[in-house]
C-alpha cells in the first residue's frame, strides 16, 4: 500500500475519532453498534435525567419535547454529548408525532422510552370538583399520547436489535392500590390506569413483531427540588398533599437519578419471555 494511502487513511480515522467528521444520526447504530433510544418529555424531570444516563452509556439518544428552543437544560446536555439529538414533538399534536416518525423512517430505534405525561395541579382534579377541560388534557397527553407514539413508532422499533417499548405507569393508576376514595388527582390517576390497560394491549399485539412492551412505575420522584429546598420556602403545589407523609417518612421520595438508574436496571432485564407485569423501579410487581 502506497505510503500517501496509509497517511491518508490514517488522517480520516482519526478524524472519524475526534468528531471531525459529522456522523448523520438518522442513519441508525453508529459504527461502535451503539443502540438506540428516543424518549419523549426529555426537557426536564425524569426524561431529562434518561436522556443524560444513556447519553453517558453510549447510547445514540434521541430527545423529544414540544419546545426544544426553550429547553435549557436539554441543550446543555446535547452541547456535551455529540449523541444526543434533538427533535421537536408534541404527543398529543397527531400530525407531530407522525411527522417525526416519518423523518425517522429510516432510524431504527433499540428503545422506545414513553415517559412524557401530564400531571396537572391538584386543585383542578378534587372530587366533585373536577376541571372536566383539564381532564380532557390529561387523557390526551398520557392516555391517547402514549398510545400515539407507541402506533406511531412500532415499526421503528421492530427494525431494531432490542425491540422494546417502555411506558412509565404509576402507581396512582393502581386499581389494587385504591383503598379509599381519592379525592385528589383523580383524572391523573385515571388516565394512568387506561393507560396500564393500553400497555398490556400493546404486548399482546405487538409480540409477533416480537417487540417487548413495559410498564414500569417510577416511584414517587423530586423532579422539583423538594428534597433541596431551603428552609421556608415554599412547597410546589403538586406536593403540598402529600408532603405530611413525606416527612414522616411514609412515602418515600426518590432524587431522579436514583429512580433513572433502578428502572434502567429493570429496561435492561426485559426481554420477549418476560411476563407482563406492572413493574415497580425496584423490580417488585405492583397490583393492577
């Protein structure tokens, strides 16, 4: 081999090594055959956290919001990480997310992480008085949503080497769990529950593609800085409820890192002979 064709070989590798060379992310695994992952609701919370965790594993991460200019944080991340990438999409805006499927036509994807969801303020969803427009909200974000991008995306991820989809549960949509009348978040909590039924309908029907669907409950996680809050500052509202048990101690509030890395373990452990369970981040079953 002429000595021009070895130096000239060896300048593009290692411009291949140094970033010289823009890799396209649209064109699936990478050349290490990194997997990889699009998560939607990664602006902030527990999707923020997945996008850093995996970005830091290798993984070719794909990071969904619907105001990706205004996600700070997120931009921060992806600054730091050349596998990460950015893309605009609001779930429950149908011609959104089919639009982003359509340029991801290409682009298998390992792991289809459903973590965007919206909680909304506790005033709004007591028992009887129910803001019947914010209900509405919350089914079409974390019921129809979900169920959208899943549709959406399975071909997606029957391409791919992995082949799951992850949909966070919670907990609070546990029909086994309800031991008294709740009279707070009551429409979350139901938009949950339809959306464990969606998630067990979608292992059924996905299995001969030989795609495996998981629901896992995060726990109860500080995505607002309520474990860091200084003396007399105010708690957010969505924990005003249940901030009396927190500090007894009988409900345990977990930091985002902690709950990502658990329920890694768990996305990692799934595979086509796992039952389909309700999975708690700690791998216990919870009650349907």
């Amino acid at each position: 081999m002429p000595h021009f064709y070895r130096a000239g070989l060896l300048w593009l590798t290692l411009l291949l090594l140094l970033g010289g060379i823009p890799v396209n992310p649209a064109l699936g695994e990478d050349s290490s055959g990194a997997p990889s992952v699009l998560i939607t609701g990664s602006n902030r919370g527990i999707g923020l956290e997945f996008v850093r965790q995996y970005a830091e594993e290798g993984w070719q991460v794909i990071a969904t919001c619907r105001s990706p200019a205004k996600a700070d944080a997120l931009q921060a991340i992806a600054g730091q990480h050349a596998n990460v990438r950015i893309e605009a999409m609001d779930i429950a805006d149908a011609d959104s997310v089919s639009d982003l499927a359509e340029r991801l036509q290409d682009q298998p994807v390992d792991l289809l992480l459903n973590n965007a969801a919206y909680l909304g303020q506790p005033g709004e969803q007591q028992f009887p008085d129910i803001d019947f427009e914010v209900f509405e909200r919350i089914l079409a974000v974390n019921t129809m949503g979900t169920t959208r991008v899943s549709v959406a995306f399975r071909e997606h991820v029957a391409a791919s080497q992995q082949k799951k989809i992850v949909i966070l549960g919670s907990a609070a949509g546990s029909i086994g769990q309800v031991s008294a009348a709740p009279n707070t978040y009551l429409p979350y909590r139901a938009s949950k529950a339809g959306l464990h039924l969606i998630a067990r309908n979608l292992s059924l029907a996905l299995a001969e593609q030989g795609i495996t669907v998981g629901l896992i409950n995060p726990g109860l996680v500080d995505t607002r800085g309520v474990l860091d809050r200084k003396p007399g500052e105010p708690v957010p509202e969505e924990f005003v409820p249940i901030m009396p048990l927190i500090e007894k101690g009988l409900i345990e509030l977990q930091r985002p890192a902690d709950s990502v890395r658990d329920m890694r373990l768990q996305i990692a452990r799934m595979s086509p002979e796992s039952p389909g369970l309700f999975m708690n981040y700690d791998g216990r079953e919870v009650p349907w």
